[in-house]
C-alpha cells in the first residue's frame, strides 16, 4: 500500500499501454499512455442487481487472476484472466462503461437481441472527438479479477453499460464525475450509478465510502481523506442538477480553475482531468481554428484553486520533450457554447496523486514531488559540450570538468577526422584482444566521419592503447580550449589504460564473459578519445538518486552513462523515464549491464561533433539485414547476427533504406517497434534493442513467439513468423505476412494501400483498412477460404479451391486454378475467372450478374437469402443458375445453362441471341407458379405482355399452323421459337423443360 493511504478498502492495480496490446503495471513502468484495469464480466443483472436466470446461458463467474502467468489471451499484461475478462481504458472523464458484445458473451452465452427489447438499442457520443458508439444498453455484473477485498472476496459493481456488436475494439469504464459534456446519449441515463467504481455493493451498503484514489500503484477505491490530509489542494464540486439514485453518489459536476495559454489568462475554465486521452484539448470563446493543433512553443499554466490546501498549478511547454508534457493540445472543435473548459490529458497524472470523493463532494489533488528531467537534446549537449547550432555550452561534461568540448581534426562541429593508433608494444596483446579493440573503434566510426588508421610507431600514434595494472579502466588527455563555434583539440596523445586482469574490463570481445561488459567497456573509453564525456556530473561511481542528469542518463541511451538498468529504480528521474522495466538479463552469472553498440544519444552526440558517416565508410548504408540472415559482415559482424549474438543489446543504426531485422530464431514473445527512437523487447529481454533517430527499418520478422510488431510511416513488411501475431503496420503502403488464422492485422483508414499475404484462410477483422488479400504463394495447391471485410478490397486466391468472400464493400475477387467459391453481397462485386481453371461457382447474398469472360460455372443464391426476391444473370458460358425460396428471376444469357429457382414463384429470362450453342435446361419450373420471359428484342414476333394462346402450341398433341410462335413438345419439354410460324424459316431450340411439365401459353409473358 503506498505510503500516507488512509482507509483503503480495495486496491486494484492499473496498467499502462506500452505498445499495442502490450501493457506493463502503472508502478513499473509509470504512466506512458493512459491506465488500464481488467475487467471481468459476471453476468447480465436484474432489477434486484442480481445475475438473471440462466434464460440466455448460463452466467459465468469472474476468474481471480494470477499475477506472473502469462497466457495466450494476456496481450503481454503478465497477467492470467478468464475469456470473459478484458483490459479496459479507465476513463476519469466519462462516467459511461463501454464493451464488446463478444466479452459479454463469453460470460452468458449468444445473445438474440431480439428477444430481448429490454436491452434497447442506444448510443453515447463522446465529448471531444465525436465519436459514436452505438449498441445497447445492459444491466451487467462487472467485477475486478486483479483486486481482492477484506474478505477474500473478488469485488464487484452493477452498471448499465453500453454494449457493441461485432467488430468493436472500445474497451471503456468510466470513472469520472458528471462533466454534462457527453451528448447524444440515447437509451438510458446515465448517472452516478453508472460509475462502475463508485457503484460496488460495499458502497451502496455504507461499508465503504463512494470515492477513489490513483497514485502510482493503482485505484484505491473508498479511499477518503483528502481533505484532511497534508498536501493535497481539495476543490469543492457543484451538485447536478439531477438527484442520485438511493444507494448512490451524488453526480457532481465538473472543478473550475484558471488557464493561462501564451500569457492569456482564461479564468473560470471548467477542467477535466481526463486519463481517457494523452492529449489535452482547450475551449474558450472566440477561439479561432477549431480542431487546430497548437504550435511546439505554447505555454500552458493550469491553477486550481484549493478550498482547503494551496493551489495546484499544473505547467508546460509544448514540444519541449518533457515527459510531463501532452504530445498534443487541439483548440476543441466540441459544440458546448461559450463555456470554457480545458481537458489535461493522461499527461497530468504522471505527477500528481488524484483523488474522487462522491460522498463529500470533492476532488483532490497532490504533487508526486517528482523533479522534470532536462530534455534528450540537454543530454545530448551534457554529453558532447555543444548546444544544437554547435556552439560551446558550459553545461556540459566538459564543463563541469572546467574544459570545453574538444574533437580531432579540424576544430568545426561536423567535421570529419582521421585519428592514428596503436597497440603500446610493452603491453603484448594478443591477436584477439587487438581484434577486440578494433571492433570498438568500427563501433563507432560506423556511424560517424571518424576513420581510424594504425600508426607507424607507437609514439606517432594519435591514441595508445595500454594495458594497466591499476584495476581500472581510463582514458588521459589533454585539449586546448575553445571559443564559441570554436573547439579544443587534443595536445598530446591520448592514451587509453584498461587493466584487462580486473573481473569485466577483459578485451576477449566475448559477449557473454561477465555479461559482456569488458566490450562496453572499451567502447566507452573510445567514446572518451574522441571527445564525448559521461551522462552527467560523475567520475568514477555515481549515485543515481543525486547526480543523474536526465531521464535519457541511462545505459538505455548511452553507453557514456554510469547508470544502468538495475540502478534505474532509484534513480532521480525514475517518474519521467519513458522507458522503464528494462531488463537486459544475465549471462555467464552476472547481471548484463552493458550495451554491445552505440546507444541512441551516442549516435546523435558524435555525430554532431564529426558529421555522419559517409556511405562508403560504413556498413550499414541502405540494404542491411540485423539479426538472424545478417548481411553485416567485417568486425561488426559479431554483434549484428543474432545466430551469434543471442542476446542483442543494441540500437540499429541506418544511413539509407530497405533495412530488415530479422528475428525468426527466437522463440519467445518479442515486442517490435520499428519507429525510430522506439525500443523493442527480444529474447526474453525487455528495451534490448532501439532504432535510432532518423534510422528506416521497413521489414520486421518474427520468430516462432506471440510477437507484437509495430511498424513506421514508411512502406513496411510485417512478419509475425509462427504462432499468432499482432501486426501494426501504421502509415504507408504496408504488406503483411500471415501465417496463422489468429494472426491479427491491423490498419487504419487512409493510411496507404495495404496488404496481407497469407498462407493459410484468413479473414480481415472489422475496421481494417486493409485493400488486398491473397495467397503468398499463388501456385499453392492447399485450399483456404479467404474473407475481406467492410472496405473496397482485392482478394487473390492460388491453385487450389478457395472460397473467397469480400463481404461488405465493392470487392474483386480472383480465383485463379482450383474449383473456387466466391461469396458476393453487392451488384458491384467484381469475379475474375479465365478459362481452364476448374469448376467454379458464385454465391450470392444480393441480385447479381456475371460479366462478359468470367468462366463461372454456377451461380447461386445464398440459403441465408431466404425468400429475399433477387435476380441472377449467366454470361457467355455454359453456367448452371440456383435460386432462392423466394421469387427469382434467373436469366441465363448465352451459352446452355442450367436454371433451377428452388421454392418460390419465380422467372426463368430469355435475353440473349438464340442458337444452338444458348440452349437453357430449366430443371424444376412448376406450372402455375414459375413464368418464363422472353425478350421482345429477341423473340420479335411477338406482342408484350401475355403470350396470346394462339401463338403457343404443344407439338406433341397437334399439328403446327401460321399463328403458332411458341412451340412446346410435352414429351421431350424441348421449347422453340418460330419466327414465321409455317414459313421458310426453321424453329430455333432455346430451352428444355423437365420432362412432363403441362406448360400452357399462361406461363410465357413478353417484355
């Protein structure tokens, strides 16, 4: 419990998004992107609060989760949960729940909504971004597997909750008090009683009071005490207007405070302190773009006013790179008249402690007293000595050593240098340990303009390399000073001393030997040669929790830090790392500290002082593969292959495109992010490997884990590899590789033209902006089934008999070799079937016709069309029709084919040239209720309408005359036309009947 709660009765722990679908715990990891809390749904509640009988299935009870297991449904949580349990957004500005109906079913069972017009349809616009979600409104048992009460017991609330059908990804508990900005809400009210944590039974009965805490560790429901409490700033709420239901909280309205946004002062402003969302939106009159995103540079001040305790003021600066800050603010394009209100995002609980009193009335708020960390670019500074226009900075490494930043070559940041080198002869190193060395320096002039060049002598060397015998590893030199755009320059030569007998500072370059810290080691003082100083102001030891300079002063980000991972929890900026619960594992029994490349900040900081490498002075120029199938050959080459290197702890750097890593050899679960400056998790290990800024990686591969891969704004190739993966190829032209049916891609709306490739059935899950899908392999013999989903979509089938169905949308759909199925639900559907490629068929859902060339064997109503009246047309092959048990209308067009209208009053067209090639068999047309249609552009000579009786004859009974057009032979059911009845011309055969049909002129009309 943390520190100064009072009268907590429940704790439930709340999880922060670290990735899609990929969440670690709130005081781990502290907040990087909203808070999350799972939630298991009990059943479907009665007007008592009790489940109902078991008339829809039978209720399920809520599972008690197991903290540390790690099954197939936990999305990377660590958390084990039944299949009715999901991970909800905890949402401090609404006050509505919002689920899937799959989760609710997974609890009951199938639910038919219409025998169920209690639970009526609704809908509940939010706020902010207009979004509406529609479903219906349900009375649900809700309970939080993490949490536990006094009694053992798992807690549990009653809510009307608003639940979404098929397709739905909003997972939703509204926490908040009655902000008034929800709108649109149709089928039921919501009020207090639809706070799902402020509605448990103990509440309701008195035995704990209506409110909630967050603080790091989680929601502390009935917890109350703030405003007797030391430090918090309490703000007394006004009551709704509307009255609480017996049993509930009051459903207070929103707290008041001042904002100052670029010195203008917006007092009065309504405020809503939102975990919903991680950017913060402003509304204020006279307000001039709504929907305008706020330029980096706008200050922000929010006061509340405290009615007990001193204000709470809440600053930032947009685009400052603070952890504190919100990504974005928007001028709010929501439509509550002149009111002025300002929602602060998830970004103001990173360092406050907020607290929700329903019974009293009140909100509270405390600072965490966590200190803001300088910005990546201060470190970069710190680190190298130069501000960004490359001008000297004392607040630097160098400076606090009372030096300046200091370089080879000229003496201008970004130019390049040549340094020489050699190995001191009085030292005898070995063959390996030389090897070592010029791993380190390729290290680094891999990424930057500095070549190192072996020396004639020791004494002409630039640097020397030296075997200690000190037990320490350093590096001595001497630089002048420099001016202004100016810098120092090494005086003497440099020499760098490693006592290689002291346990981790060996040069056997091993990457498992004492976790490979000998390897870092080197690096590090190389970083020292060329000019770069350490993280911040320590030589030596360093005590995290006093002398870290930043956040980025980690070995995360630098291998110039003395401050790694296993020293990040005590460390003085721990609240605003924005990338906590690294662990780097162990080997050779130790714990693995040290990174085996330049890190992130190394890369930026030396390249600022030498410019970047040139393409041909690196390997990695455009067209590299990292990790197993390495391309990355030369001194480097231990490092980057992953078949070598089975525990990369490392950032990947690029100078050009079309780079791949590749990661098919490992078996656990990874977590891959392929944006620059984002960090991955592989191997088993967490924040192990980094992209650096400006770096492409366009193709990702997985192993045989559960991976989750997120891609970039460029054109990405995502391949999960085995099991089933979660693909998010984000802007661009993505292709995905799928490889599993519970693979899921997913892709937003204009965000590039997509595609899946896959080799086993697939189907694209609602909302997936996804254009194409086929089968990887085209020449494929195994049969599959492929899906689309509601969008405009391709789908290419192989060699085999797949069923492909676009669903909603206006779809092409090629078959390819194979006797292949096609499903189509709009007119517009496209089929694409060239000749010599097996049986095929068409089945629809709408009315539909076969265009010109398609080789379509069968055409056929779906059985779910029921008795829906629809129309089906053939084209120039021989195709058999099928239709429905409604009324349909089958029209063959050329070529023989094969019509049978099942059940159902339907009509058999004749449309097209007759020959003898367009002959129809008609296989069970009933007299009296099916009708044949002739086309007058056809059968000219005959009048619309009904044909007349005398233009109608049974050759099998009489003889024909002059009138007779239509002629029939019972006996056979063959059916002619007679252009000129008795004349010169011969009648043409244009259809056969089912034999003993007794088809008389009434069942012929013309049109």
């Amino acid at each position: 419990m943390a520190t100064g709660v009072q009268n907590s009765q429940v704790l439930i722990p709340l999880y922060t998004s670290v990735g899609k679908l990929a969440y670690s715990p709130l005081d781990s990891a502290g907040l990087q992107s909203g808070m999350y809390a799972h939630v298991s749904v009990v059943g479907i509640a009665g007007a008592d609060g009790k489940p109902v009988p078991a008339s829809l299935s039978q209720t399920l009870p809520a599972a008690h989760s197991t903290p540390g297991a790690t099954p197939e449904a936990n999305h990377g949580t660590g958390v084990d949960v039944s299949p009715a349990t999901g991970i909800f957004q905890v949402d401090t500005g609404s006050w509505a729940t919002v689920l899937p109906q799959e989760l609710v079913e997974a609890a009951v069972g199938p639910i038919d909504w219409t025998q169920y017009p209690e639970y009526q349809e609704g809908s509940l616009t939010y706020s902010s971004d207009g979004i509406v979600e529609t479903g219906h409104w349900v009375p649900l048992i809700l309970a939080f597997p993490d949490a536990t009460l006094p009694d053992g017991s798992v807690p549990t609330t009653t809510v009307t909750a608003l639940v979404r059908g098929e397709g739905t990804k909003t997972h939703m508990l509204g926490v908040g008090f009655n902000t008034g900005f929800a709108t649109d809400v149709k089928g039921t009210t919501l009020t207090s009683a639809n706070n799902a944590v402020l509605n448990l039974a103990e509440m309701k009965s008195g035995e704990m009071a209506h409110s909630y805490m967050i603080d790091r560790e989680g929601m502390h429901l009935g917890w109350s005490g703030a405003d007797e409490g030391a430090g918090w700033t309490v703000q007394k709420l006004d009551e709704a207007l509307s009255a609480p239901l017996p049993g509930s909280p009051q459903d207070w309205l929103w707290p008041t405070g001042s904002v100052v946004i670029d010195g203008t002062v917006h007092s009065g402003m309504d405020l809503l302190f939102d975990t919903g969302t991680p950017e913060a939106f402003v509304h204020y009159p006279g307000i001039t773009k709504p929907g305008h995103l706020m330029p980096d540079g706008s200050a922000f001040t929010v006061t509340v006013p405290g009615s007990n305790g001193a204000a709470t003021s809440y600053g930032f600066v947009l685009g400052d790179e603070r952890g504190d800050t919100p990504s974005n603010v928007w001028e709010s394009r929501a439509t509550h008249g002149s009111a002025s209100f300002m929602n602060t995002g998830a970004h103001f609980f990173r360092d406050h402690t907020y607290v929700y009193d329903a019974d009293k009335g009140l909100i509270g708020f405390k600072t965490n007293g966590a200190p803001v960390s300088p910005t990546m670019a201060e470190e970069v500074s710190f680190i190298n000595g130069l501000s960004p226009d490359g001008t000297l900075t004392e607040a630097s490494f160098a400076g606090w050593e009372g030096r300046t930043a200091h370089k080879w070559g000229a003496p201008t940041a970004g130019t390049g240098a040549t340094i020489t080198y050699a190995f001191d002869p009085d030292s005898s190193f070995s063959a390996n340990e030389q090897a070592t060395v010029l791993r380190a320096f390729a290290t680094w002039s891999g990424v930057a303009d500095v070549r190192f060049v072996a020396a004639s002598s020791s004494t002409a060397a630039d640097v020397l390399i030296h075997r200690g015998n000190d037990g320490r590893a350093d590096t001595s030199n001497t630089s002048s000073r420099g001016s202004g755009s100016t810098l120092g320059t090494p005086q003497s030569q440099v020499v760098v001393s490693i006592d290689t007998s002291k346990h981790g500072f060996d040069l056997s370059g091993s990457l498992h030997k004492a976790a490979g810290y000998g390897f870092g080691t080197i690096v590090h003082e190389i970083g020292h040669v060329l000019g770069l100083g350490h993280d911040g102001r320590y030589n030596g030891k360093v005590d995290p929790a006093t002398q870290q300079f930043s956040a980025y002063d980690d070995r995360e980000w630098s291998v110039m830090s003395y401050i790694d991972w296993t020293k990040a929890h005590d460390a003085k900026y721990r609240a605003s790392d924005p990338v906590a619960g690294t662990d780097w594992g162990h080997a050779d029994g130790e714990t693995r500290k040290s990174s085996q490349s330049l890190m992130q900040l190394d890369i930026l900081a030396i390249q600022q002082l030498y410019g970047a490498a040139s393409p041909a002075g690196t390997p990695f120029s455009g067209g590299q593969t990292y990790g197993f199938n390495s391309s990355i050959t030369g001194p480097l080459e231990k490092i980057y292959d992953f078949g070598l290197n089975t525990q990369p702890v490392l950032t990947l750097f690029n100078e050009g495109r079309h780079n791949i890593l590749d990661l098919s050899g490992f078996a656990k679960a990874a977590f891959v992010d392929l944006r620059a400056g984002a960090f991955s998790s592989v191997a088993g290990l967490t924040n192990n490997i980094a992209i650096a800024q400006g770096t492409v990686i366009e193709t990702a591969i997985g192993g045989s884990g559960r991976d989750t891969i997120v891609g970039n704004d460029t054109a990405n190739l995502l391949d999960g590899g085995g099991r089933s993966d979660f693909l998010y190829g984000l802007k661009g032209g993505d292709t995905y590789i799928v490889d599993s049916k519970a693979d899921r891609v997913y892709e937003l709306a204009h965000q590039g033209y997509d595609r899946v490739l896959t080799d086993v059935g697939y189907a694209l899950g609602t909302g997936q902006s996804v254009e194409f899908l086929a089968a990887r392999d085209a020449a494929a013999t195994d049969a599959f089934k492929l899906v689309g989903n509601e969008i405009n979509q391709v789908l290419r089938g192989n060699a085999g008999d797949n069923v492909l169905n676009g669903k909603g949308g206006t779809d092409s759909l090629y078959g390819g070799a194979g006797n292949d199925t096609y499903i189509v639900d709009r007119l517009a559907d496209r089929v694409f079937e060239t000749g010599d490629e097996g049986r095929d068929t068409v089945v629809a859902s709408t009315s539909y016709a076969l265009a010109a060339g398609q080789e379509i064997e069968i055409l056929k109503l779906a059985i779910a069309t029921g008795t829906s009246r629809l129309h089906l047309v053939g084209n120039e092959s021989d195709n058999l029709l099928r239709g429905n048990e409604g009324a349909n209308t089958l029209d063959g067009g050329l070529g023989s084919d094969i019509m049978r209208g099942l059940a159902g009053r339907d009509v058999f067209a004749f449309s097209t040239t007759l020959g003898a090639n367009n002959i129809d068999r008609l296989t069970d047309f009933t007299v009296g209720e099916d009708r044949i249609r002739l086309d007058d552009a056809i059968f000219t000579a005959l009048a619309p309408g009904r044909l007349a009786a005398d233009a109608f004859k049974d050759v099998s009974v009489a003889r024909t005359d002059a009138d007779d057009r239509i002629l029939y032979d019972h006996d056979t059911g063959n059916l002619f036309y007679d252009a000129d009845g008795s004349g010169a011309g011969q009648a043409v055969r244009f259809a056969i009947l089912n034999d003993g049909v007794d088809l008389g002129h009434h069942d012929l009309f013309v049109v």
